[in-house]
C-alpha cells in the first residue's frame, strides 16, 4: 500500500500522514513533487529481460504519462536480488542527493521508500509497483529499496537530457523511522 509519512519534530522519526491516493498527491504538489499512480498491467518478467521488452509491454500507461510531457527518453533500472554488487548500490541509493535536473520514474516491479527533503520538512512515500513520482532539480532525496525483493524502474529523461548530480550528502542509512506503518522497522535497522 503506498502511503506517505511526513516529520513533525525533527527528531529522525516520519509520522504517518496519508494513505489515500488524492492527498498524497496534494501534498507533494506542494513542494513541487508530482506523484500518481497508474494500473499496471499484471507482466512477469525474468532478470534478463531487455529494457525495449520492458518499456514496450508497458506502452499505454507510458503513452498516458508522457502526454504532457516534451520530446522524452526512456530506459529501465533493474537490480535484482541476486545482483552481484546489490550492497553497493543500495548504499549508493541511501546517499540523501540532488539532479540538476527533473528525474521521473514509474515504479514496475519491487518496492522501496523514497525519502525526500524539502526546506524543513522529510516526506518519505512508501512505493508500490504503479506508483509515479517526478522529482524537481535541486529536491534533496534518497531511495531504500525493499532488500527482499528485486526493483524495476522505467526512468524518463525529458527533454532526452540524464539528470547530473548536483548535490551529494551523507549516507542516510539508518538515520530515520517510520513510526505508524504497517510493519514496524528499526530507525537503526532495516532503513
């Protein structure tokens, strides 16, 4: 279930503060985040499949979301459970960063938190396969994906322009708890 967890103290722990789809949306429109969610089809696919299968067999709801957007690109990360240097990049992935860029993904398989900070304020949106999130240039983030499962993203590049790095921080990993969800996970645990 995606759900949507905000700081209220400051002190390294993220209340739970929507689950319904709509809301979440409305919140994060308001540190210019776009989320949404479209229906996926229901797809199988194996850890050598060819980014071209992927996107293709995904074509409506990518059709539905590019629209509105300019002259696009697309390519897919994956990283499967039993990817040879998987540690390293979950840490990569928990180092808080920036773009100078917009960076888009439609998530298609696996799960994760996508930890954002915006002025004051950490949003962590739990992501489920369907979920979409367009992150502005310059938006401090980080990403924890779900250890137990292999992760899928389709990423868009508008513009046909890879995000740069703009911002590199410190190693988030452990830093923050989800207080209020469903499976309660350590603040120097899992995250």
């Amino acid at each position: 279930m995606t759900q949507l967890y905000r700081d209220v103290d400051h002190a390294y722990q993220l209340k739970l503060c929507d689950t319904e789809r709509a809301c979440i949306g409305a919140r994060l429109a308001g540190v210019g985040v776009h989320y949404d969610h479209v229906e996926l089809p229901s797809l199988v696919f194996d850890e050598e499949s060819r980014p071209d299968e992927v996107i293709g067999s995904y074509i409506e709801p990518l059709d539905r979301l590019m629209a509105s957007m300019p002259k696009v690109a697309l390519d897919v990360a994956s990283v499967a459970v039993s990817h040879p240097r998987r540690d390293t990049i979950e840490r990569e992935l928990m180092i808080e960063h920036a773009h100078d860029a917009v960076e888009s993904q439609l998530l298609v398989h696996g799960a994760g938190i996508l930890f954002m900070r915006a002025s004051n304020a950490v949003f962590a949106l739990a992501c489920e396969p369907g979920d979409y999130v367009r992150v502005p240039a310059g938006l401090r983030h980080w990403f924890h994906m779900d250890s137990a499962r292999s992760f899928r993203t389709i990423r868009f590049f508008e513009h046909e322009t890879r995000p740069r790095l703009c911002h590199r921080g410190d190693d988030m990993r452990g830093l923050f708890e989800l207080v209020g969800q469903q499976v309660q996970e350590s603040s120097r645990g899992v995250l």
